[in-house]
C-alpha cells in the first residue's frame, strides 16, 4: 500500500516543463482576467489577473537538468543559494549541514541528492519562520528524508518552509527506491532545503554559491570516487 503524500498531487501527466499546479493557477486567474473585464469593463484590473497568471506559470516551471554520474556525488535537492555550512554533533556522531534559501524567483521542485532507498520519512508542524532565520531548520514546518545510498552513506534532506511557504509536497515513501537527481516534489513559494552529510564528505560549495537543483555537486564521498564537480545547469 503506497503512503500518502504530504500535500497536493505532483505532475503525474507527463508536463516535463511546468509542475501541473502552474496551469491550475494559471487557468484560474486567467478566467478570473475575463471575467473582471467582462463584468466591470476594468482592463487594469483585467491585467493585474493576467499577470498573476503569469506569474504562477512561471514559478511552477519544472526545468530539465544535466544529472552527474559520477559516484560519490551529493548533488544539490534544491535550486538557490548556499547560506549556510556547518558541523553539528549528532548522536549518531559528527555530521555537516548545508542550508539553502530558495526565493520567489528560483525553481521549487526538489530532486534527490543521491541514489539509494529512502529508509524514513518524517513530516513536522511548526512555525512558517523566514527561511533565513537560522531557527527555521528546527522550529519550522518542515519534511525530513534519509535517503542510504547502495555504498552504505545515508544522507539526509529537509524540505522547510518558509515566511511565505504553506505547501510542501513530497512523493516518494519509506522503502522506495530513487536515483540521484530524481524529482521528489516541491516546496510552494519562498522556502529552505538542508542536507545532512557525514563527516567524511568534501564539501564542494561555500556560502554564497548559487546553485541548481540535481546537477550542482554539493560534495563528495572519497571513499567512493573523487570525482569532478560536475556541471551546474
């Protein structure tokens, strides 16, 4: 029995370029454009609809990204900017973390960091914090992912909300198998990703990188390939 999702249905039609809830929202302000100019003979009012609409089939475009094959490599869940990297002590033992911020403006569909089976799931309430707040990571409402990669190395993301968030969508289910760069689902406006990464792994990015979603390398495992960077889409 598959689990239920966390939020609304993915793009299960086949639209490779636009998350299907663009053309929901697209199709509803544009009937909303013609209705105002039909009923108050208002273009402004009109236009303000049709750029609304525009705006939505925008924010929902679903690029397609240059996936790196190389082992070893943890590509970035998320488009947007690095703001973050640190170790934490965990009591599984030393780990580090790369926090980025997605803004309005980035694409917010998230793909996996790795290949491997999804071995937890974990969704929390919780506060809708800006996602540049460093509180956001543990306060805010947010979906957890640990995903173990084939060579044993479990990695794990975070889809946070933001200030502005107030959806996230996730697919996949605990004991599913993915692929590095697989679409796993979305965060809906202005929102935070972070990936968990043992001790071990060579970071590849700084803070300030700006990154794409599936193909920016965001580290690398030695132990399993040294691998180049890769390429950013």
């Amino acid at each position: 029995m598959r689990c239920q999702w966390v939020g609304a249905p993915y793009n299960r039609l086949g639209l490779e370029h636009m998350v299907r809830d663009g053309y929901f929202y697209g199709a509803g302000f544009l009937a909303a454009a013609a209705a105002l100019e039909w009923w108050t003979r208002s273009w402004p009012l009109a236009l303000v609809a049709v750029l609304l609409a525009a705006f939505f089939l925008w924010f929902f475009r679903d690029p397609e990204r240059q996936i790196p094959t190389d082992p070893g490599l943890i590509v970035s869940p998320g488009d947007g900017v690095v703001t973050e990297t640190i170790r934490l002590s965990t009591p599984a033992g030393e780990r580090q973390r790369i926090s980025i911020f997605l803004s309005v403006f980035n694409v917010h569909v998230n793909r996996s960091p790795i290949a491997g089976t999804i071995t937890a799931v974990h969704y929390q309430k919780g506060l809708y914090l800006n996602a540049m707040n460093p509180a956001s990571a543990e306060q805010n409402e947010q979906n957890s992912v640990t995903v173990r990669g084939e060579d044993g190395c479990e990695i794990t993301f975070k889809q946070i909300a933001g200030l502005l968030a107030r959806r996230i969508v996730f697919h996949p289910c605990a004991g599913d198998r993915i692929e590095r760069g697989q679409r796993v689902g979305l965060i809906k406006f202005g929102s935070r990703v972070d990936v968990i990464l043992p001790a071990e792994a060579e970071m590849r990015v700084t803070v300030g990188t700006r990154v794409a979603g599936g193909s920016t390398v965001l580290a690398a495992m030695l132990a399993t390939g040294n691998a180049p960077a890769g390429a950013r889409s």
